[in-house]
C-alpha cells in the first residue's frame, strides 16, 4: 500500500476505541476487545472481510468505549493511527473477547463521524505524507531544514548510544541495530518511544505531534532520560570493564515490527540479581557431586530460557527446592542421658518400655557417632500417647519434629513426589518435610502407617519400603527431585492400632514397640499430673475454683470411663470443668440497666459457691448422670458353669462371661454368642476333654453318671450377642465352664483366663510378646476389679505348654437364678436377639423347670422386671407357660 506520494489509507474508516495503550506508526501492539462496539467491529469487518483493506482499522487512543451498547458515545480522541489487523484471537473465558495484534501504520485525523452503531465509522485525514519530510534539491536548504535536520542528527546519535550499553549478542538488540540502519530517520521517533519505557501519557504526547520537528522534541527528552538512567545504574553497580555491557530484559511483546523492548533498569538489575544469587546458592548448599552437577545444568539451561516460557517457572522452582533442601545441615544431639530420663519422665507417665528404648539410643550415641536412625513402630490403642511420646522424643534429643499423617493416603506419589513431566507435580511428603524443619536429621513421626490404602495410583506402603530400609534409604530418590538424598540420620517413628494390617514386608523393616493401655493406677496419676491441670487452663479455672479428689477420678475412671488411653477420661474431666465454669460464671454479679437509664446492682438468685468446689460422688451423678459400667462382677459368679475369660480388641481388652447350663435332652451341644469356627472348635474340644477325665475331676451328669453328657443336653454362651467373636484362646474358659457346671462348684470372681486348649489337656501360649498379657490386665481385670489376671499359658519364644488345671474351689450349690442379661449388671446391657435369643430362653426355662415351683410364680414375675423388650417379656411368660400347663 505503499506509492511514490506516501501511504495511501481508506477516506472512511472503522474505529477501534481503546484506553489501555497508544498505538504508534511502526510499533505493533496487542489490544483485548471485550466492549460491544468493538466486538461488532471485529466480528462484522474483521473475522467477515475478505480483501487487505478490510483489515484496516483506525486506532484511537484515550476513549472509553461503553460497556453498554445503548450508552451514548465519549468524546473521540481527534488523533488516531491506522494500523493493519495482522492477527485475530478469541475466547469466551472469563468473557467472550478478542485479542488483537495490530502494527501501525500512519496517523490521522478524524473529520467526521459517519455512523455510532454497530460499530463506529469516521471519515478520516491522513497526516502523514513522506512529501513534507524531505526537501527539493531545487529548493535548497532552508533555515527550517537546517534545524530538522540537526534534530535528526541528534537524534540518531541518541540511539546509537542507547545501542552501544546493550549486548549486541541478544537478538532482539542486534535485530533493532539493523532497523535502525536501515529505517527513515523520519520514522525514528515513532519507532523508539514505543521500545523504550515511557508511560501512556508521553506516547500520547507523541501521538499528537503532527509536524516532524515537534515530534523530534518531544522525543529527544525520553531517549536522553533513558540513557542516563542506564549510565547512573552502571555507575552505582560499580561494574567490571568485562562486563560494563548489560543485557536488558526483553517485555513480551518483542521488537519492532512485533516485538518491543523493556528498558526498565529496576526490573533488569532485580533479574540480574536473582540469576547471580540462586548460582550463589547453589554453589554454597553443600550438595553431593552428582546433585551439584544436574543443578548446574538446570541453571545453563534457565539461563537461556525466555521468562515467558511455562518450563521457565517450573526449572526456577526445581532449583530453589534443591538449594532450600539441607543437604549438610543438621542439628547435634543432647546425649545426657539423665536430663533425658528427667524430661520423658515429666512429659509421660508410665511406658517404661519406650523410654528405655530411647535412653538405649541415646548410650549407643555416646559410643558410637556414626550411628543410622532407628526405624521404630509403637503400636498400640488408641489415646495412650503415641503421638505425643514422639514429640518429646524429638525435644529430648534436641531434634526438630515433623509429623506426616499417613491415615488414607493411597497414591505413591505422597511419597516418592511426581515426576516433573506432569503439570502440577510436587515432590513428596518426605522431602517436603525435609524442606520444612530445615535439617537433615529430624525425628519423622509416620502417624497411622496401619491405615494406608491403595488405588490405581500405586501403593504407597510399598513405597515406604525404600523410606524405612536402613539399608537403602541413605540414597533415596524422589521422583521430583531425580537425585538422591540421604534419609539415614532421620530417625523414623510410626504409630499403629495394629500390625494385622502392615504389609509384611514393611512391617518386617520396624522395630516394633508394643504400647499396652494403662491401668487405673497409672491412669490415676496421668489424670492428676497432666490431664486435671491442662482441663483447667483450657477452661479458665484455677486450682483455687476446682479441687477433683483422687477417689472421685478414681471412680470416673472405673464407672465413666472404658478405654486402654485416656481420650475418654479427658473428656469426661472437662466435662467437670465446664459444669463448674457454669457455677463461677452464675456466683459473679451482674450489672443491668433499668428503662430510666439507671444502672442497678442486682445478685444472682443462687449464692455464689464456695471455694473451691469440691467434686464428690454426689456432683459426679449430677454432671455426668448414673455411671456408666457396673464394676463389681463377683454377683454374677454365684452359680457353677459361669467363668471369667479375656477377649482382645483393637481398643483394649474386655472381660467375657462365659455362661453354660445343661437340661435332661440327647447329649446335644448348643452354641451361642455369634461365635465363628474355630471357637466352636474349642467347644467340641473342651466336651471330648471333659468327657475322658471326667472321673479324674469327678464330673458327673443330672442324674450322677460318669459320662456328664449321658441324658443331658448342654448350652453354652457368650454374652454380647451382637458382636462375632472368634479365636482360639478361649478354650480354657469354655473347659473351666464346663467343669464348673458338671461338678457343681464355683469359679472364683477374682479370676479371668485366656488360652488354647489341646485335646490332651496343654495349654498353648497366648502370644511371644507380653504386649497383649499386659494389655489385658490393665484394660480389662484392673478395670472390673478382677483381682487375678490368670493366663494358663507361658508367654515367650517359642513353644511350651503345661498340664492343665482349672483350679475350682468347692461350693456347695446355692439353687438357680434367672440369666445374667435379665440383671442390671450385665455385660452386654440388653437381651439377644433373634434365634440365640429363642435358644438362651428355652435351655433356661428346660433347666429351670425341674426347680421351680409354682409358688415362686411372683418371685418369677419380679425377676422379669428388668427385661426391657416388650417382645421379650412376652415370649419369655408364652415359653414358661408351655412348660406348665397346670399354670
């Protein structure tokens, strides 16, 4: 479009309105169209032109166009450029919107406006004419010549200069020296105030210079600004004569004719800086070789990478993790032995065990400096203080403490990280807390290791394997950072419920440390040496407002309470704490104000409470209501054929009553209790037992014949119906049961059991830890104040069993008495249901039939009274009178 006489532009043009820049002829520049009349603009001449002159448009600066189609239109800006579309983009996110790439071609004024809507159209004047910019070599040289000419001169040398600080490596730099050669010096102004960094304003200003020399002049000032700008910052830099050349950051948007330069010196020196900084950090963090050499050439590499470029970000971040990473820093161990005994002693009651384990670690330190992170795993239920003795261990060896929750996670990548292929990919959890304590050798709490799942994603228990291998863990590799790291000054603890569901390969890695519960002694002193002192801080009381006597803890513990921790008992103490913050807040005076404005002293109606408020059992029923478990279990052991047996759960031991009555039938051998295979195994087992030393014990059947299943048929069954049980270890209680019911003799009440019973009458052990012993005895005999915790089996490696020997004492039988699950003491606390419901019902009403006389009708009826089914009640009168019907 170009001729002899100049640039030739349509009379009539479309408008484009814009507010965010200035168009200047030979600069192009990227606008977002998002206005109504603009989008008209674009979709009606733009996007549906056909020929190059349908690609131009008119740009006109500093004018608003409405957001609203129906507004009236701003005053137009009378100086625009006319410029060619050379690209067209849209999306419709956040909002449907162009964005155009527009290169400048001449000014112009607008003459007139033709039309408002759709879009604005303008008859226009085209300003500049190469005509007027140079002279006739018939003319001659005039005086205005002469000063345009020196102008230009000026001008250029200007340019030369701001070339000559810059790198001519860069090819942005080396591309805007040959334009600068090659171009008018008429089109210089233009072309250089939109490279260098001047604001709106100044390229406006520009904009509207319509004579060449003023153009010049307004000009000349931002070239000189900016060369003096680059001059003071070489000189404050004091920099070396090697290096006095600096390379500018190039803004996105290029060089003339499509991309533009960033001369800011700020931005240029904060880039400069960073780049000499993060090599210096890279260089002073004491990485191994092979990490120190791939994070050089990351560094080369980011070097040459343009900012706008995605991968840009992502090698940055990369190299900051590695230098933040403490690949040599570490913290020295506190080795005294007695302050670290003092100071576990004052942070846990109890766990003896683990204690000794650490005060081990801590002795084999003094010995030996060289010495890799133990793997421990504490497993035990839950609220003993897993967590919380990691902690402290982490404060006795003076190491920073980083806990990593494990309970749900089911991708590897938690572990190992992602690899930097993905989008969004972050290293692991191990190097993240690495990154967070700052160290190389913190103390890495792995919380519910036992509750980790498994997906499509991987499992990562498996990749714990590497993590928790003392043997490989020195050179772990994450698969984000793609280098090794050396985990092996780490000491690792993990926490479980139990070990059944570890894999056993991880398993096999851990030191396993069983945590028993507490027993209510020990529960006693933690309450009154951490849990009553934090409940009363937590809650604003003092010791002067809240005294809790030890027999009051002592009976939330054994009445409120059942549990191996001590979760529930907390809450239970502030649940005391909050009735008694009710009773300070209620003894405070109030002050209210009157209709009149006059403000009046006013008392409570309650007088304010002494202090401090004593808790007794009185005010424990009050806050906490009626207790909750019935302790005393000797009631339930008046009858031969009840026997006391242990049963293990995940949340401690509980106490099992194991009940038998036999009735006149076919020697037939009832079970219930949802009891699974192998317990009825033992059952079987504990009859043929009983049967072949039945003269050695003198059993005897109903009628008194050596066979105690001769003519006799026999119920066994294990309160709490609902719940299925199974195992082996309650043979001895079935075999004490059933001798106690076929010789007429009590068990004794102070007494539980546990173990497998053989078909010679051994009794094999209970475990090879004394883990589950100690558990039992202090979850469950301590809590029903059993006095004995007997385990007829030796606990320990290996195999050893012993003749048994129930050890019942003679009794002499008392009579009959109704179930135990019709008493208010029962275990369970309600009646079974279903077919063992119907079973229970009809081998006691068979037993009770023989013994019970008519006149014991009410005896009978107020003994039903604690049974709270309707259903229950009334199938238990329909059975009874069925087996008497003179009733």
């Amino acid at each position: 479009m170009a001729s002899a006489g100049g640039i030739q532009i349509p009379n009539r043009l479309p408008l484009l309105l814009t507010h965010e820049g200035v168009l200047l002829p030979g600069s192009t520049v990227r606008f977002s169209v998002d206005s109504p009349r603009n989008m008209q603009l674009v979709g009606q001449r733009l996007l549906k032109g056909t020929s190059l002159k349908s690609t131009i448009i008119g740009v006109i600066p500093n004018t608003r166009d409405p957001e609203q189609d129906s507004d009236p239109l701003p005053p137009v800006h009378q100086i625009g450029t006319a410029g060619i579309a050379v690209q067209v983009v849209g999306s419709n996110w956040p909002k449907p919107h162009y964005t155009l790439l527009i290169t400048g071609l001449c000014r112009f004024r607008v003459s007139s406006l033709l039309k408002e809507r759709p879009f604005v159209l303008a008859e226009v004047e085209q300003l500049d004419k190469l005509e007027q910019y140079t002279t006739s070599t018939a003319e001659g040289a005039t005086a205005e010549d002469g000063e345009l000419g020196e102008l230009s001169q000026r001008f250029y040398q200007a340019a030369v200069q701001l070339l000559g600080m810059l790198d001519m490596s860069v090819p942005v730099v080396a591309k805007f020296r040959r334009l600068l050669d090659s171009l008018p010096r008429e089109t210089l102004p233009d072309v250089v105030a939109s490279m260098i960094r001047t604001s709106n304003k100044e390229k406006l200003q520009v904009l509207d210079a319509v004579r060449l020399e003023e153009r010049f002049r307004k000009a000349l000032p931002m070239l000189t600004r900016q060369i003096e700008g680059l001059k003071l910052l070489q000189k404050t830099r004091k920099m070396s004569p090697d290096s006095d050349k600096r390379v500018l950051s190039v803004r996105k948007g290029g060089v003339f004719p499509g991309r533009q330069l960033n001369l800011d010196e700020d931005d240029e020196g904060e880039d400069g800086d960073d780049m000499a900084a993060l090599e210096r950090k890279i260089q002073g963090a004491s990485m191994p070789e092979a990490a120190l050499r791939v994070c050089l050439k990351e560094l080369k590499r980011l070097k040459k990478m343009p900012q706008s470029m995605p991968e840009y970000a992502l090698t940055r971040n990369y190299l900051e993790l590695m230098v933040e990473l403490p690949w040599s820093k570490s913290t020295k161990d506190c080795l005294d032995i007695r302050a670290a005994r003092t100071l576990l002693d004052n942070d846990h009651y109890a766990m003896d065990k683990l204690k000794r384990r650490v005060l081990e670690y801590l002795a084999v330190r003094q010995l030996k400096t060289s010495l890799k992170g133990p793997i421990l795993c504490f497993v035990g239920p839950p609220g003993v203080g897993k967590t919380s003795v990691g902690r402290s261990i982490a404060r006795t060896l003076g190491r920073e403490f980083h806990r990593i929750a494990l309970g749900g996670v089911c991708d590897q990548s938690d572990i190992r990280g992602h690899r930097r292929t993905y989008v969004g990919s972050m290293p692991g959890r191990i190097i993240n807390g690495l990154k967070a304590v700052g160290v190389n050798n913190p103390v890495f709490l792995l919380d519910e290791v036992d509750k980790l799942g498994k997906s499509l994603q991987g499992d990562p228990a498996a990749a714990l394997l590497e993590v928790l291998d003392p043997e490989q863990n020195h050179s772990f590799t994450d698969h984000y950072l793609n280098v090794a790291f050396d985990l092996s000054q780490v000491l690792f603890i993990a926490t479980a419920n139990t070990t059944a569901t570890i894999p056993p390969a991880l398993l096999d890695r851990m030191e396993v440390l069983q945590v028993p519960g507490y027993t209510q002694e020990e529960k006693l002193e933690i309450a009154h040496r951490h849990l009553i002192p934090n409940q009363l801080e937590q809650h604003g009381l003092t010791p002067q407002q809240l005294l809790l006597p030890q027999d009051s803890t002592q009976n939330v513990i054994s009445r409120y309470t059942r549990e191996a921790g001590v979760r529930s008992l907390e809450r239970k103490i502030g649940a005391i704490c909050r009735a008694v913050a009710v009773k300070v807040a209620e003894g405070h005076r109030v002050k209210e104000a009157t209709p009149s404005g006059q403000e009046q002293q006013q008392e409570d109606k309650a007088a304010p409470p002494e202090m401090p408020i004593v808790i007794d059992h009185v005010a424990l029923k009050d806050i906490l209501g009626p207790p909750l478990f019935d302790m005393e279990v000797s009631e339930r052991l008046t009858l031969p054929g009840v026997a006391l047996g242990l049963a293990w759960t995940p949340l401690g031991g509980e106490i099992m009553f194991v009940e038998a009555s036999r009735m006149e039938g076919e020697g037939q051998l009832t079970l219930t209790g949802q009891l699974g295979d192998v317990m009825k195994e033992s059952a079987h087992l504990a009859i043929s037992w009983l049967r072949a030393n039945a003269r050695t014990y003198q059993l005897t059947n109903l009628v008194g014949g050596p066979d105690p299943m001769e003519g006799t048929d026999i119920h066994l069954h294990f309160p709490a119906g609902a719940v299925t049980k199974d195992g082996p270890s309650a043979g001895v209680t079935m075999v004490t049961c059933l001798a106690s019911l076929f010789s007429g003799r009590l068990v004794r009440s102070d007494v539980a059991m546990t173990g497998e019973i053989t078909l010679r009458g051994l009794v094999l052990p209970v475990s090879s830890t004394s883990g589950p012993t100690s558990w039992f005895s202090s979850s469950a005999g301590r809590s029903f104040k059993t006095e004995k915790v007997h385990f007829l089996s030796t606990s320990g490696p290996g195999f050893r069993s012993e003749p048994f020997d129930p050890h019942i004492h003679p009794s002499i039988v008392s009579g009959l008495s109704p179930p135990d699950w019709m008493s208010s003491g029962s275990a369970s606390g309600s009646a079974p249901t279903g077919s063992s419901f119907e079973l229970l019902l009809v081998s006691w009403l068979r037993t009770a039939a023989g013994t019970w006389s008519h006149k014991l009708l009410s005896d009978f009826s107020s003994s039903l009274l604690p049974v709270s089914s309707p259903a229950a009640l009334t199938h238990l009168f329909s059975s009874f009178l069925f087996f008497h019907p003179k009733l």
